[in-house]
C-alpha cells in the first residue's frame, strides 16, 4: 500500500475509490488492523488502497477530523462516503466500507 502525503493526497485519491488508513507505529490496534486491510487489498483490486502515518502527515489528518486511530475512511471520486474507526475483522471492515 502506497504512503499519502499532502502533497499526493488529492492526485491520489480524486478519481475512483479509495480506502485510507490512518494510523501510526506505536498503536497496537492499527498493527493489528494492518494485514487485514492487505487482505482486503489484494481481493478488491478495484479499490486503491492507501496509509496515512499521522505522525509524519498530522495536517493531513487533522484535515479530515482524526482525533483516534486507526480510522479507515472510503472516498468515492474525493468524497468521504463511509468512515469506520478501530479495529475489526475483514468481512466486518468491508461492510463497515461497503465494499
């Protein structure tokens, strides 16, 4: 999965559907969150699929309102249409995204 940053933020994902993972390396839950999302990845090649480390890229995640992590956000053509925060299963996640 490709890093975002504020400067490819909108390059990336203004076309199409895209997924984005906020998170950050000393959060259990997100290191747990993070093979289910792989997994969701490869079965939906679809879906771009995208992480936001919010250490490094806090603008960026103060942008969209991140005060917990993880928090997955689905955008549809740049437009935030399903928001899910926490850590979850695959199937649980995929629904929660409606993908």
């Amino acid at each position: 999965m490709k890093n975002l940053t504020v400067e490819n933020f909108k390059e990336e994902v203004m076309n199409g559907t895209a997924v984005v993972d906020f998170w950050a390396s000393w959060c259990g839950p997100c290191r747990m969150l993070a093979p289910v999302i792989e997994e969701l990845a490869e079965e939906r090649p679809d879906v771009k699929f995208f992480k936001v480390n919010v250490d490094e890229e806090s603008d960026l995640a103060a942008a969209f309102g991140i005060s917990s992590i993880p928090t997955v956000i689905r955008f549809d053509d740049g437009k935030i249409v399903a928001r899910h925060l926490g850590y979850v299963g695959k199937d649980d996640l995929a629904r929660n995204l409606g993908l």
